[in-house]
C-alpha cells in the first residue's frame, strides 16, 4: 500500500469521528435547550398560579398594621359535599316523632273515656242484683271520720270502703268491709275488726250488689 492510500484512509476516519462528535453536540443542545423550556412552562405555571391566588401573597403583618382586609378565600369546586339529603331524613324523621307523639297526646286516655266504655259494656251485658255480705265497722255523719277510719283499715290490707246513706236530710257516711260471697268470710272479717279498740260495736250485714254480666 502506497503512504497516499494510507493518507486518505486516516483522513476518512479524522473526519467521521468529526461527524460524529458534531452531531453528538447538536443532539445535545437541542436536548438542553428542550429542558430549559420545560423550566420555563413550569416557572410559567408557578406564577401563574402565584397570580390566580392572592391568598398566597397575604402578609398577616402587613395586613394587621395596615388593618387591610382579609383576601377571601377560594373555594375549590372539585369536591362539594352535599348534606342536604341528611338534614332532610333527620329532619323528616324529627317531624314524624314529634307528630306521633302530638297524637298520642291528643288521643284520650281510658281514664278520660269511662264514661262511653261503659255504656258499651252494659249494652252488651244485664243488670243482676244480689245480695252480699258486708261487716259495718263505723257510721258517722263527718266524712273526715269515715275517711280516717277507712285509710287505716286499707293500711291493714282490709278490703274497706265508704259508703252514704241519707236519714232524714242528714247523711250518714258507713265504712264497710267487703263485700263477701260466704257468710263465713265476713264472719272472720268481723273477728279481725272486734281485735282492734274502738270497732268492738261492728257486724255483719246484707246489702245487695250491682253486677253487669255479659250476655
């Protein structure tokens, strides 16, 4: 091989690492020159945004010596809870207990109905009277006295109640204890009663009774 062949193959090879290394670096400064502006958009963004929220520029020292108003605040709309469908069931389900229990309260009681229950009752039912046996324990003419009587015979368990009677104009209150199916009952009944002091004067009697049976 001649020293010119052997020139020109050296000089091939300079100028291809030549071409090589020149487009290495204009790849490499398009690449830098990309990333400058993607810095550029992002510093865009950045202070965009600074811009669209003054609330990031609020100095609370200067606002509190120049006494300036509060930025408002922005509110973000991408999440918006919604509550109105909770206040509406509390409030629903309020409004029926309130309206069920207003009900209830209007509606009258068996205590304030006795009156209609009874004739219902005794529509459907007949009056029988039959006799009884009472043990008369006191007849006075001051129901303070009958009354005292009565309560501490009740305090004794005894079956006692008040009963009134009129003797020419004048009414007569008669504390009894009963009434009794079987003379017998009264019969103990009366020697309980004749253990107590002041009741020695009781007896036994018949008075008839009232009594609704259903047909």
């Amino acid at each position: 091989m001649s020293s010119e062949q052997t020139g020109n193959s050296s000089l091939v090879a300079v100028l291809s690492i030549l071409a090589i290394l020149a487009i290495s670096l204009v790849a490499g400064l398009l690449l830098m020159q990309k990333g400058e502006d993607s810095k550029s958009e992002i510093g865009k963004t950045i202070s965009s945004n600074a811009e669209k929220n003054p609330s990031d520029e609020f100095d609370p020292i200067t606002w509190a010596r120049e006494d300036a108003e509060y930025p408002p605040l922005i509110e973000d709309g991408d999440f918006v809870a919604d509550y109105a469908g909770i206040e509406n069931g509390d409030e629903a389900s309020e409004s029926s207990v309130v309206l069920k229990t207003r009900e209830e309260e209007l509606a009258p009681t068996e205590s304030e109905k006795p009156a209609y229950h009874e004739e219902v009752v005794r529509s459907a039912s007949r009056e029988v009277r039959e006799d009884m046996y009472w043990v008369q324990v006191v007849a006075t003419k001051t129901i303070a006295h009958a009354e005292r009587v009565r309560d501490d015979l009740a305090e004794m368990g005894l079956p006692v109640r008040v009963f009134t009677k009129d003797e020419s104009g004048n009414l007569i209150y008669r504390v009894r204890l009963g009434p009794f199916t079987h003379k017998t009952e009264a019969e103990n009944s009366v020697s309980v009663i004749h253990g107590i002091d002041g009741f020695a004067d009781s007896y036994v009697t018949i008075a008839p009774v009232t009594r609704y049976i259903e047909n």
